[in-house]
C-alpha cells in the first residue's frame, strides 16, 4: 500500500521521511499552491465575496509532480503547518487533487520529532472548515482593503502605495508616537545625591533625597537645589531606618510568536523576519551530527503557554541532573494563556529539552544556533525555581530631609544562574550594589553631595521589538502577521530605521492624514482590533464568514465612494525632507529624494538645476591612514561599515564604529568593536593602545 504525505517545505519532508520509512513518500507542496489572481480583485463583492483561486504562476511543474503522486497513492494525508494558514493549504490541496474534503486525512505535528510525528499520524482527522472560513475570510478582507484603497492611494498622493487592513495601523501607531515626540515639552527637574560612607567601612554607597518633613521634594531649577545645598552643608547625617527583607524574582514564561522576536530583537539584534527564518529552519528539521534531520524546536507561530506534560518532565530532569534538586520549585509552575489566544499549539520551546545547545552548535548556523540558544534557555530556566534576592532599603536623615537607599544581594540564583529576559530601555533598570552594614542611629560620612540637573525625556520611538509589543497589546494582527508587516511597510518606504528606532517618513506621514481623514476606520486601533475578533469568532464557529465581510464592506463601500467625491480631482504632494547641505551651484538648501538606489540629494529648483549628490553621513573618526573624514556607508547587501572620505585613493574601511574619543597615547581615533571578543581601540596600527567596553 502506497502512502503519501504532502507537507509544504522540501526540509520537513525530509525530517519527516526519516521518521516515517520506506513506507511512506513525503513530497512539498512549497507553500501555497493556489491564490487570489495578482492581477484584479478576485473576489465576487456582489455574489456571497465568492474568491476565485487560480494556480500560482511558477507552481505548474510542482502541481503535475503532486497530481501524478496522487494518483498513484492509496492513501494520501496533508500534513501542512498546524494553523490556520497550514489548514487552508491543505483544504487547497485537497480541491486540486480531488480529494474529499471530510476524509479523515489531515494530520498536524506541532514537534516535527518521533514522537511528534507518529502522535499526528496516529490522530488523523477532517480538514477544519471553520479554520479554513478564517482564513479566506482574512484573506478576502485583505485583497478587498487593499485592492480598493491603494488605486485611491496611487491617485490621490503618488502610484506605488498601498493600503492594508494591519498596515495602516501599524504606521499610523509610528505617526502618532512621532507627533508625541514632536510635541513633547521637556520639564527641568533636579536631583540630590550623596556618596556616603558608614563608620568601619570603605564601602562608598549612594543616596538619594526624597523627602523633607515627611513630604516628597520636587526640585524644578537649579536655584532650588542650591537652597537645598545650603541647608544640608555641614549637616549631620544619620541613619534614621534600615528594612531588610526577601524579594522573589520569577522567571519569564516560555516564548511565544511576539515575545520570541521581541526578545530576539533586543538580545541578538534580529530582525522579525530574520527571526522567523530561523525558527521555521529549526521546527522542520536541521541535519544534526549523529541524528540526521531532526526538528529541534516545536512550532513557531503560537500565542499559547501551554506545555506539555512529557516536555516538563525532561527539562525537570535536565536541571535535576544539571543544577540539583533545589533549583526545581516546589510545585510544577503554570503560566497563564490570555484570554485572547487560540490555544492551538503549546509555547515555543525544545522539542528535546535534554539537547543542549552545545550538543548542537556544529550542525547549526549562526542565526540558528543563536536562536536556539535563546530558545532553550528560555523554555529550561521556566522551569526553574525562582531566585531570592535579601534587599536592604535605608532612610537616612540630615536636618528635616530625608534621603533613600537600596541595594540587594543574590541569596539564591535559581532561575538566573542560566537567562534572564532583557527588557526595553528604562524597563531594564535594577535597584543595585550592597549596602554596607548599617545600624539605626549610625552616623554616617559625607563623600559628596551634589546636585545634578535633568529633562523629562519623550517617548521614546518604537523599535522592532516595542512595536511588536504595542501590536499584541492592542490585539492588532496575529503572531504570523507581525514580521511581514514591519518588512512591508519598510520595503514600501511609510517608515525607516534609524539605528534600532522605527521612524515614520514624510510619505507615511502624508499616507496616513490621508487615510485618517478618509477611513477612520481602516487606521483606527480600536476597530482594527474588533475585526480582528471577529475573524477570530469566524475560526472558532461562532461566526458566518460571509456575514463577518457583508457587514464590513457596506460601510466601507460608502466611506470609499464619499472619499473619491471629497478628493475628486485632488492631487497631494508628499513635502521634500530639506537638509542644511547648500546647492554649490544655485545657493538653495538641496533636499532629500528618493531613487531608485535609495536616498540621494537633489537641488529643489529643478528643472531650472538639475544638480544631485550623495548623502554622506559623516562620524566623528579620522582616518588613521590619511587623516581623512571617516564616513559611514552601506554595502551592496546593505550592511553597515565605515570608510575614508578619500576612497578609492585611501583604502582604509573597518566594521567598527569610529568615536569621539581620542587616543590617550597617540591622539588617534578611536573605534569600538562590538560582540563577544569587543573592545575600544586605537586605530593607529602603531599604537597598542586598547581597553574593555565597560572599562
């Protein structure tokens, strides 16, 4: 009897075959096989959004191959990713096959291992109408959004746009935190702070004003810390109380889609899609020494915490046999699935949490490894029992003010001894240091006291990982939706990098007034996320699919006939960003332009000047070659690297980034490298001059 089984990557077939046998021959489908038509809408508006699915171009010697397979089998089963978009490829499947669509043939591995793979082939079922139905219905929502808005978009503002139902808002949410910054006001305040030390120690320790006669200080200029100085200048102080107490610190939950680029984002620097890349290498299986294809993860797009009995009793066991008994906590920890998530898979973790990432680094690739890495630590260290910090919090008195301190140390590291997530900005914060020994009634040595001026700081702009965050938060878009959305609305120029910061262009400022003024709706948070529940109602058979849309497009074919009347005739021109760099052959302040090899400078007074230039992004290095300028550049693939403004007679280039600081020796530049061997150098070859980053 011959059997088939039709998954969607040519690695998870092969991960797959090994654990199946001679028996079985399994084949990819290489993804999606039929789709909307990329040429018109698709999709009959007038006739139930009837879609009309046509094979991908490209796919016809893929789908002869699958038909003649077929046709040869006894028994075939469709073993496509297990979500949603994994469901309608099978449903796909089955239709271009001729395969009844409530035979029991749809099998789903959420750990592509041995066990995995025989527990779904053991548990064969009926491809899920109601997952396929959302699908089609976010699909259809998606073509009907975009395909009807983006010809508005190429006629009202300039040809190439787009519009999308997650788009939008994701830019929308990058425009407005920009117009908070722009708007933001910054505030003086000022700190007090003081250096002490206790009797019989050296130990120097901080201390910060808090309060006088009970009542919290708030020091607005530098006229009131003086005052402040003063009244504190000689005065005696005085350790008024000391707390001490146990603090828990838990660990963080096994990832899921969103936290597993968020974190990937802040600790390796990764990308969403570079992120995702990896993590669907390792779910459908690696070459790994001694193994052969193994999936080493299980799957990867999932917003459930979920883990399986079996998975927790090997991490328990690795960290018995690691770690020792006590850094098991007393009782199985649980972590809590919001209400929001579908609960289909379990969370992200090793599908053999005894196989260490060390065991594995030969048959990895980099990003892999790292992920990996990441992964397994994460899902082991959840495991783990929590670590117990002994803090100390002292008040101490001078005159009628009183000033704080804190610190802690580690009492037991349980989970810590392997990973602690990272967190954003001021989020990673920690009260720190041990205190000395401190005893009411101790007086206490004065060092310094000092008052220091400060600003309230904006919001800041959100990275990859804060904008993931802020997405799930306001349940906008689903965990597979997350990487191809940040990469569209980079790729079509409504938002840019500045270093690791998302910052909205004049084009995704423009795009969106636009669509706020017009479809308030399609950019609004709020209605973004109700659609996005009742797609979720469709999934879970709680909702027609046809009605879901029916009820969408009435309103949204009015507002988009009332939005071609308002703008009739109306062309809006997306302003030039101007720079200080002076046009050498008209006098004007030339502007930025975008071509097609990226941003470039143009004179503004074209057609009259047709002068242009590159953008060149200066940095504070000089050449340690010819004591040119060093200038920041990218390579053809994009990455960053710095080099001498007198290329290509000066050959000097470097990966490391040029600073400020000069050579203490030679007076030279000095450049940072970063990573695990990173360092501050000198770059003149003659010079051995170097230190640590944290020196």
């Amino acid at each position: 009897m011959s059997n088939l089984v039709i998954v969607e990557s040519p690695a998870k077939a092969k991960t797959i075959q090994k654990y199946l046998g001679k028996d079985f021959d399994v084949i990819a489908s290489m993804g999606h096989i039929r789709d909307l038509p990329k040429s018109r809408l698709g999709v009959d508006v007038d006739n139930n959004f009837e879609p009309h699915y046509i094979a991908i171009k490209g796919k016809e010697e893929i789908i002869r191959n699958l038909k003649a397979k077929a046709k040869k089998s006894d028994q075939i089963y469709l073993a496509t990713d297990p979500d949603r978009e994994g469901e309608a490829i099978s449903w796909h499947l089955a239709h271009l096959l001729k395969i009844p669509t409530d035979d029991q043939n749809r099998v789903t591995f959420n750990e592509i291992t041995k066990s995995g793979v025989q527990s779904g082939m053991d548990h064969p079922r009926k491809i899920d109408q109601d997952l396929v139905d959302a699908q089609q219905a976010r699909r259809i929502l998606d073509r009907i959004v975009g395909y009807k808005i983006s010809p508005f978009l190429w006629k009202k503002i300039k040809s190439g746009l787009s519009g999308g139902r997650v788009q939008s808002v994701a830019v929308r949410m990058i425009v407005d935190r920009e117009e908070e910054i722009r708007a933001f006001k910054a505030e003086e305040y000022w700190s007090i702070d003081a250096k002490l030390t206790a009797k019989g120690s050296r130990k120097v320790f901080a201390s910060k004003l808090h309060s006088k006669d009970g009542e919290k200080v708030e020091i607005k200029n530098e006229e009131q810390a003086n005052a402040i100085l003063a009244d504190l200048k000689d005065a005696p102080f005085i350790v008024a109380n000391v707390k001490k107490g146990v603090r828990k610190k838990t660990p963080a939950p096994p990832f899921i889609t969103s936290t597993l680029q968020q974190e990937a984002s802040r600790r390796l620097g990764f990308q969403a899609r570079r992120t995702m890349k990896a993590a669907q290498e390792l779910y459908e299986g690696v070459d790994v020494e001694g193994m052969g294809p193994t999936g080493l993860i299980t799957y990867m797009r999932t917003d459930s915490l979920r883990i399986s009995d079996e998975a927790r009793a090997e991490s328990e066991a690795f960290i018995v046999e690691k770690y020792g008994k006590q850094y098991l906590p007393q009782t199985r920890r649980v972590f809590k699935t919001k209400s929001s998530a579908q609960d289909a898979h379990e969370a992200i973790r090793p599908s053999m949490p005894a196989l260490t990432p060390d065991r594995v680094k030969g048959s990895l690739t980099s990003d892999q490894f790292k992920l990996y890495k990441l992964i397994w630590e994460r899902f082991i260290a959840s495991q783990m029992a929590n670590a117990l910090l002994d803090t100390v919090s002292a008040d101490i008195s001078a005159n009628n003010y009183t000033f704080k301190s804190s610190g802690y140390s580690v009492k037991f590291d349980g989970f810590t001894v392997l990973y602690e997530e990272s967190k954003d900005g001021s989020e990673d914060s920690e009260e720190s240091g041990v205190l000395p020994p401190l005893t009411v009634g101790d007086p206490l040595k004065v060092k310094s006291l000092d008052g220091s001026q400060h600003f309230t700081q904006p919001p800041p702009r959100y990275t990859e990982a804060s904008i993931i965050k802020a997405l799930e938060e306001n349940e906008i878009g689903r965990p597979s939706t997350y990487a191809p959305t940040i990469s569209t609305i980079l790729t079509r120029g409504y938002i840019e990098r500045e270093a690791k910061q998302l910052k909205p262009t004049a084009l995704g400022e423009i795009t969106t007034k636009v669509l706020s003024e017009n479809f308030a709706n399609i950019v609004d948070v709020a209605f973004t996320a109700k659609m996005e529940k009742d797609l979720d109602r469709v999934e879970l058979g709680k909702a027609n699919w046809v009605k879901t849309l029916d009820h969408f497009y009435k309103d949204f074919a009015k507002t988009l006939e009332a939005a071609e009347k308002t703008l009739d005739g109306t062309k809006i021109k997306v302003p030039d960003e101007e720079t200080d760099v002076v046009c050498e052959l008209c006098g004007r302040k030339m502007v930025i332009k975008n071509g097609r090899y990226g941003k470039f400078l143009a004179c503004p007074g074209f057609p009259e000047c047709r002068n242009t230039k590159k953008i060149v992004q200066e940095t504070p290095g000089v050449c340690p070659i010819c004591k040119g300028k060093v200038l920041a550049k990218k390579s053809k693939n994009g990455k960053s690297y710095f080099g001498c403004e007198n290329n290509p007679k000066c050959s000097f280039m470097t990966w490391d980034e040029p600073l400020a600081e000069k050579c203490p020796k030679c007076d030279a530049s000095l450049f940072k490298k970063r990573g695990k061997n990173g360092k501050i150098y000198c770059g003149n070859e003659n010079c051995d001059y170097e230190r640590g980053l944290k020196d």
